[in-house]
C-alpha cells in the first residue's frame, strides 16, 4: 500500500520537470507529516477504539497555480478509529507553501469512513 501512495506522488509532483526537485521534496516531507501525524491520532485516540490497524491514504494531492503562495495541496484520510459497526476518519487538508518549503495543516475533520 506504501508503494501505491509513493507511485501516487511521483506522478503528480514529479509531472512538471521544472519544479521535479522541489515535489520530491514536497513528497517526502508530506509522508513524513503524515507518518507522525498518525502517531499522534493513535496516541490520543482511546484504545478500545482504536482500529486494528491504523493507517493513512492520500487521497487528493493537486499543484496550485504559478502566481500562489502554496505550491502543493494534498487531501488525506487517516483511519484509526472503529466503534462498531462504524469506521471513522479524520481527514486533513494540507498545503505546501512555496516559499518557506513547508507543509501546512489548514483542515480537520472526524468523518464517518463509508
């Protein structure tokens, strides 16, 4: 599943050749966000709650226009909670500001995972 998400990024942020150094550095970055995002959703979420097996998917990334501040957005869904017999959700919103060379959480949400 790791390699679907990574092959996922590679095609949107390796798509334009002239910004290539910087989405690679921008995917890397937002997987490292999202691997300790989801350490701490597991730690503060009630271990009779929690799923089996938690983990995140990027669902959405897209590239902002030339003229913007942010340069990526990335939308991604972290599973981690179950209460029978319903999987919730929380999902992010994340931006990549061109200039400071960071992500940027700027949306959350506990959602029901239908």
């Amino acid at each position: 599943m790791r390699h679907t998400l990574v092959v996922s990024l590679l095609l949107l942020f390796g798509a334009c050749s002239s910004t290539a150094q910087r989405a690679d550095f921008a995917k890397e970055a937002l997987l490292r966000l999202c691997e300790s995002d989801l350490e701490h959703i597991v730690a503060t979420t009630n271990p009779k709650a929690l799923h089996a097996e938690p983990y995140f998917k990027i669902v959405e990334t897209s590239e902002y226009g030339d003229r913007s501040l942010f340069q990526f957005r990335a939308v991604v869904d972290f599973y981690h909670m179950d209460i029978e017999p319903i999987t919730f959700k929380i999902r992010r919103k994340y931006r990549f500001h061109r200039n400071k060379r960071q992500w940027e959480r700027y949306h959350n949400e506990l959602i029901r995972a239908d």
